[in-house]
C-alpha cells in the first residue's frame, strides 16, 4: 500500500530548482548584508512576506523578486552556500539527484531570470 511514509522513504531526484528561488529568508538577510544590497527589513517574517507572490499580473511581475536574491548571489561563496543548503534540504526527502541552476545572466545588475543559466548537479547516497 502507498502510503505517506513509504512515499517519504523513497528515492526521489529534484530536476529543476533555481537556487535564485530558493534562499532561506534568514540565509538572503545574511547574505544581503555581505553583499551591500539592502533589504526592507531585517525580520525573517518581514522577508518572507516581502518575497511572497500572491497576485503577480504577469511573469515579469513574478519575476521581479528574482532581482533581490540575484543581488545577493554574486560571489562562488553565495551560490556554494545556497547550493548546499538545497542539497542539504533536499537529501533530507530522500532525493538523490538534485538539479539546481542559477538565473542565465547573474551580473550584478539583476536582469530576467530563466532556465538556461549554469547548473549545480549534485548526488547523494540514498
Ligand atoms: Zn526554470
């Protein structure tokens, strides 16, 4: 029987993350401070609010929370730090492959992400 344990334990590859999209509200705090690109707030709370979409218009308005977690990710240190706290999460579900990429044009100037940017693949034991 399928059930939600047996789902839990078994073995599961994450395709597609963007470590763009997936930054902790105290890890983008953090690393906000390291790289000068202020935030509206300090809190957490605030944070995860502030970066929540509830009624974007359209993709680019989605999109646009993008610009501040690509500020944030523009040193080999960042991206290290963001990569391994997906793997770290993911390997926690039982996921053994984690596909993880960054927007296509990380330039300090935040610009339109998309999935054609470089990629982290990262494998762990089962
Ligand atoms: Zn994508």
């Amino acid at each position: 029987m399928l059930t939600r344990e047996l789902i839990a334990r078994l073995p599961k590859a994450e395709l597609h993350v963007h470590l763009d999209g997936s930054l902790r509200p105290e890890t983008l705090i953090e690393l906000s401070r390291a790289a000068k690109a202020p935030l509206p707030s300090s809190d957490p709370g605030d944070i995860r609010r502030f970066m929540r979409v509830d009624h974007a218009h359209n993709l680019e308005e989605f999109l646009k929370k993008f610009d501040t977690t690509i500020a944030v990710l523009q040193t080999p240190e960042a991206i290290e730090r963001v990569a391994y706290a997906i793997t770290s999460a993911t390997s926690r579900c039982a996921t053994v492959l984690t596909s993880a990429r960054r927007a296509a044009s990380p330039s300090t100037r935040p610009s339109r992400p998309s999935c054609a940017g470089s990629g982290v693949v990262s494998r762990t034991s089962a």
